[in-house]
C-alpha cells in the first residue's frame, strides 16, 4: 500500500488552543478510519478517569464519511468510556457511532481527526470552519436547554451548519454515566422537530460535558460531494438490494418495515425483551408492533440525508411529530418497562432524546430498578418505581439528566453492585444490553462497544437455530467481529453491503486499494487490538461472563434454551484461547 497520511486537529479546551498535525498511517486500519485508527491512538493512552482533564475524546470519521457512498454519513467519537468497566474497576475504551450531516460537512471542510483534550473554564462551542480553521465561542446561551434546544438555537446562529450536541444529561456528567451525543439532521432544521441522530453509547456524552462542551459547530462548506456516475450502481445497491432489505419499507423493492420490523419477527416467539429481558408469554407487546401503530397513528418514512433506505420512522400524532421510532429505543422503554401503550413509549422517547441520555442505556437502567422494586417492595429504589409505570419512568428519566437521580445515572453494573443484586443486571462489561434477550446470545459478553454494536451475534440463534458449541465459538471469533467493519469505514450497517463491493467504493470515493481478504483482516485485527487492550488493561476471564439470568429458562421463550452455566464456562475458555491464538497468528 503507498504511504497515505491524514491530518488529526489537537484541540485543548482548556488552553482554548488548536495544533494540526498530518500523520502517516502506519496501516490499513489506520488509513480505512473510524474506530480502527481512534483504537490505535487510545491505546497509547493512559486513563483512570474517562471524565478527567486530560482523557481524550476523539471525534473522526471513516474512510467513506462524507463521501457521495449512501449511507457514508458516519462520524464517531471514541475515548475512555464512562460505562465500560472491569470487574477490577479500570475503565477501557469504546466508541458510538451517528450518521447526517454532521460528518459530512466535517468532511467537506476537511476535517479528518479531532482530539478532544482539557476542560473549558466555561461553556464553550468549537466552531470549525473552511480551512479547516477552529474557533471557541461562548455557549452559555445553551446551558440547560434539551438536546433539540440547543440545536435549533445553533441553527439560528450558524445558518447552513450542522452540530454535534450534548443535552442536560451530558451537562450533569459527573451524575450521568450514559449521556448521549446527537447530531443534527437535515429534516431536523427544516421541520424544528427533535429528529437528531445520536453517538449514544459508552456515554461520551458525559465526556464531552467534562470538557464544558456543549457542542461543535461544523459550518456551512462551500460544496457538498456530488453522486458520483461511478457509484451509481454501488448506491442503488445499497438502497435497493437484499443487504437492506429488512431495514427499508415495503414500497422500496419489498422491504420489510425499519429496524421495528423486529416486533413481528420477535414476538411470535416470545423472544421480545419484557418486563427487564424477561418475556410474559403474552401478547401484550404486540400493540406496540408496527401494523397496530399505523391502525390508530400516522408513520413518516423519513430517511437520514441522501439515504434510500430510512431505517427508523416518525410517528406523528394529532399535534404533529411525536417520536422516532427505531427498534431498540421503543422496546427498552416500551415492552422492556413493562409499558405497552404507544403514545406512553413515544413520551418516554421523546423525552429520552430532549434529554440527551442513551436509549439502551437509560431504558436497562429503569428495567433494573423496576425489577428489583418487585423483589423488594419494602425497600425501593427510585421512588418505588414499578413495571408498567409510564409517569414514574419519565420522572426518573428527567431526574437522571438533571442530576439528580445519580443512583440511575450510574448505569446498571453500578446500581447493581450497590444492590448486591447483580444476576438480574443485565450488562456485559458495565455495559448495559441492547434490545435482545441475552438467553439467547452466547457472544455478548464478548462484544467491545455494545453488544450489537460490535459482535454480529444477536439474531443467529433466531434465524439459524444452531445450538452447538462448534458453532458459536465460530460465530463469535470469525464472523461476530465482521461486523465492525462499517465503523471503520463510516457507512450504515444496515446497508448490508458485501465486502467486495466496498473494496469498490473504497476505490472509487476514497483512492483506496484494499482487496475484500486484505478488508476482513484489517477488520479483524481492529477487534483484536480491542479485545487485546482489554486484556492488557486488567480485564480477567470473569470480565466475559454474561449476567447469571441469561442462563435460566424462560419457559414461553419458543427458542432453544442452551445458554447454561457450562455452556457458556466451556464456549469462554475456547473463544479467549482462539482471540489469544488469533493475536499471535496477526503478531500483534
Ligand atoms: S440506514 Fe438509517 S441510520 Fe443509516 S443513513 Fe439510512 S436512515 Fe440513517
């Protein structure tokens, strides 16, 4: 490979000062973007404290961010996350991911690389511009207002621009381990509706309130990429093809509904998450299933910029927008809280967004809390917080981003360890489970950001049915890592592309040559140079244990039950000997 370069802008808050350094990449991983390059930085880096001064939060972008690739609209931020932890207490990276027009215009303006250092001694906004030039303004006009808030009050200031924003949740960072990062849309600024897209995992919304800032302004460039006549193909691909078929609708080549086509895929066999990853064997989460939405509520399929796919919907109700609507937000504070009234859920989601604080995160904390309330009645936790409470969960949700409810703010491992309740805490890692029952999925514990985010194994058990060990150590150390590979690149997972047609677009958008093997190596190292610094931070073989209630049965649960304790103690053993192996194989 010739020698490529990019270009990292040194910000620190503190000294209000901006350095650019241009870099040669010492690889692939390095030259692709995204995580691959944020993890090699952040393993250089010593951390105790992801909240201190000194700890790094890194905003980049992939190797097709910004690129006319559909769905190439990814910008991450990456650094010492908040959340993630080992059983030892050491904190260790990960990274959320966002798509619009933020990194595009980051992009346009030739911004690759900006590394977020010091705190502010008042409430800033970093302002890039063409150049790219920096600049810090004054935020204090911002302070306290919501996530759409500060937005649309960013808009009036910055015409053209687009913003990554932090809510009152990253404000109250030091009571907050899951606040979110959003970033602005274009439907968002034309409509004034709260439609933002959010980096919400890890909680590096927090980080960036511990550096007093509020938001980064990406101003207006003078340009944005035309399609180009070369993609053509690539991008009807992505917008039309089977890799995103059961994420666009119906009218778009026989798609399957969004990401909430999970409810009709799920539910039939009680493998929707209820009541705290529980499931009631009833068909009470059926209400909150697309069809039955749309007999009483309108459903907008409103994409993010240039995307043919749409992924999530809007549902709008009598006095305009009321949420967006995407698998994992509306099941951890719908079904999974025990709350199965539609325009209860869209509240709470709604109200999560204003506020800034992860879905996934916020919504496991809540079903936790309401969980152990039905254990110990006598003695709650959360004003006595109870499944199927709608009001109560969206005072709580409030007082969490206000600061002040820290015993949720702190996240499920926290909570639990307090508790002394930790088989029912449903987190890998400090990190609370996305939308998916844990008795079914063996690879888990062993995602590095998020358990679908980073481990592609959350539906196998669904749509392959394999209950061997053979299988699984498989699925987790060969295939589960691939899924990576869009937040390399900067491009949406649900496009479902094939590695060799981004070898194509990494040729055609970015000039880079990378066949689809030399891809899925880069893909995999990046995975191993993750779970490696685990390793090297403190992380032990009981730091992949998922929580003890992913092995019971869950009798309505019409899938196989196979997650048993020796189950998992004998997949562990092989799957940490493989990754070892596999570290030694890429001598790394
Ligand atoms: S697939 Fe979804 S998240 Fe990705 S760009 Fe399209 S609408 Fe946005």
């Amino acid at each position: 490979m010739r020698a490529r370069t990019f270009l990292r802008h040194h910000v620190d808050l503190r000294a209000a000062s901006v350095r650019a350094e241009r870099r040669t990449c010492r690889d692939l991983e390095e030259a692709l973007g995204g995580i691959a390059r944020a993890l090699r930085l952040l393993e250089e880096c010593e951390v105790t404290d992801p909240c201190a001064p000194g700890a790094p939060l890194v905003c980049n972008l992939g190797a097709l961010s910004g690129t006319p690739v559909m769905t190439g609209l990814r910008t991450f931020f990456s650094g010492f996350s908040p959340l993630k932890v080992s059983r030892g207490g050491v904190s260790a990276p990960m990274w959320s991911a966002g798509s619009d027009r933020f990194g595009v215009h980051l992009r346009a303006l030739g911004v690759e690389e900006i590394l977020l250092t010091g705190r502010a001694g008042a409430p800033t906004v970093l302002v890039v511009e063409r150049g790219p030039a920096f600049r810090f303004e004054s935020g204090a006009d911002l302070l306290g207002l919501t996530v759409n808030g500060k937005i649309q009050a960013l808009a009036r200031r910055f015409p053209g621009a687009h913003f990554a924003v932090i809510g009152p949740a990253g404000e109250h960072w030091q009571a907050v381990r899951y606040a979110a990062i959003a970033l602005s849309t274009e439907n968002q600024i034309r409509s004034g509706d709260c439609k933002p897209r959010f980096c919400g995992r890890g909680g590096f919304g927090g980080v960036m309130g511990s550096k007093n800032l509020l938001a980064i302004v990406a101003t207006e460039p003078d340009r944005l990429p035309a399609a180009a006549p070369a993609l053509k193909a690539l991008n009807l691909e992505v917008a039309r093809g089977d890799g995103s078929r059961r994420y666009r609708d119906a009218d778009k080549g026989n798609g399957a509904g969004g990401t909430w086509f999970l409810y009709e895929a799920l539910g039939p066999v009680h493998a929707l998450p209820e009541c705290n990853f529980t499931t009631t064997g009833t068909v009470a989460s059926g209400a909150l299933a697309r069809p039955a939405v749309e007999a009483h509520t309108e459903v907008r399929d409103e994409s993010c910029f240039r995307c043919g796919i749409a992924c999530h919907k809007n549902a709008y109700g009598p006095d305009g927008f009321s949420a967006k609507i995407d698998y994992e937000p509306l099941n951890l504070l719908g079904s999974n809280l025990g709350i199965f009234e539609f325009d209860a859920v869209a509240a709470l989601i709604a109200l999560v967004d204003e506020m800034g604080l992860d879905s996934i995160s916020c919504g496991a904390t809540l079903s936790y809390a309401m969980e152990y309330n039905r254990r110990h009645p006598g003695a709650p936790v959360a004003e006595g917080l109870s499944f199927g409470d709608a009001r109560g969960a969206a005072r709580a949700i409030r007082a969490v981003a206000e600061g002040r409810l820290p015993q949720l703010g702190q996240g499920v491992r926290r909570l639990a360890e307090e508790t002394r309740e930790g088989g029912y805490a449903m987190e890998c890692k400090g990190v609370e489970l996305p939308a998916y029952l844990p008795h079914t999925n063996p690879g888990y514990p062993f995602a590095l950001a998020g358990g679908h985010m980073s481990m592609r194994t959350y539906l196998l058990l669904m749509f392959e049915r394999e209950t061997g060990l053979d299988y699984w150590v498989d699925a987790i150390t060969r295939r589960g890592p691939m899924i990576l590979r869009d937040d390399l690149l900067g491009v949406c997972k649900f496009g479902g592309m094939k590695d060799e047609a981004m070898s194509e677009a990494l040729r055609e958008a970015a000039g880079i040559e990378a066949t689809a093997d030399e891809l899925r190596r880069a893909v995999l190292r990046t995975h191993l140079r993750g779970y490696r610094l685990e390793r090297r931070l403190g992380f032990t073989e009981e730091d992949y244990d998922p929580p003890a209630a992913a092995h019971e049965r869950l009798p309505p649960l019409e899938l196989p039950h196979f997650l048993t304790r020796g189950f998992h103690v004998e997949l562990k053993r092989r799957v940490l000997a493989r990754f070892d192996e596999m570290l030694a194989e890429e001598g790394l």
